[in-house]
C-alpha cells in the first residue's frame, strides 16, 4: 500500500481559510494558524448575527406601529388587543409599511381596534 501525504489536501484547506480571513487585522489574515481562529470566530458571530437581526426588525416595527398609534390616540398594546379582538390578522411588518407609506388605510384599521374595545 501506497503511503498518503495530506499536503494536497492541507494546502487546499489553508488557502480556503486565509480567503475566508481576507481583510482582517495583522498576521490573521496572512499566516493560517492566527487566521484559523479568527475565523471559526467570525463564522459564529456571523450566525449569531442572522438570529439577532430578526429581533432587531421586530423591535423596529414595533416602534414604527407604537408611534403611529399614538399619533391616533391609542397605546400599542391597545392597538394590538384590538386588532385581535376584531380579528384582523396582520403582522408587525405588514403593519409598519401601512403605518409609513398608506397612514389613512392605518387610521381605519385604528378606527376598527377601537371598536373591537369598546
């Protein structure tokens, strides 16, 4: 049997490593063996990063559909018990672009939570 040498293989795995590093701060983007870590740790913060951004757009319509409900005299949380209460289904999303780019077709929608409450 023939004997085996990685070098191929470690040369192919290196160089997919220092293109991933490209751009980072002194020998970690040069010398594999500093880059390695690096980025094993910017992969991971890459993940944790796609988590937070779906938190981060929540919050942001929040605000959004938070500020325009009270621009017509009713809480958030007040807003939304409403909503339910009427049955109306609409996310957040869909919600914060009303509340931007169409504020009557929002007042109406604000309009009928009221109703829902009383």
């Amino acid at each position: 049997m023939a004997r085996v040498k990685g070098g191929v293989n470690a040369k192919k795995r290196h160089k997919k490593v220092l293109k991933a590093a490209k751009g980072f701060y002194l020998s970690r983007h040069s010398t594999f063996k500093a880059a390695n870590p690096a980025v094993m740790r910017a992969l991971r913060s890459a993940q944790m990063g796609r988590k937070l951004r779906k938190r981060e757009f929540r919050r942001l319509w929040i605000a959004r559909i938070n500020a325009a409900a009270r621009m017509n005299d009713i809480s958030y949380s007040r807003l939304m018990d409403g909503l339910k209460k009427a049955g109306v289904t609409i996310n957040r999303k869909m919600l914060s672009e009303l509340a931007i780019h169409n504020p009557a077709a929002f007042t109406d929608l604000v309009n009928t939570a009221k109703a829902a409450l009383n």
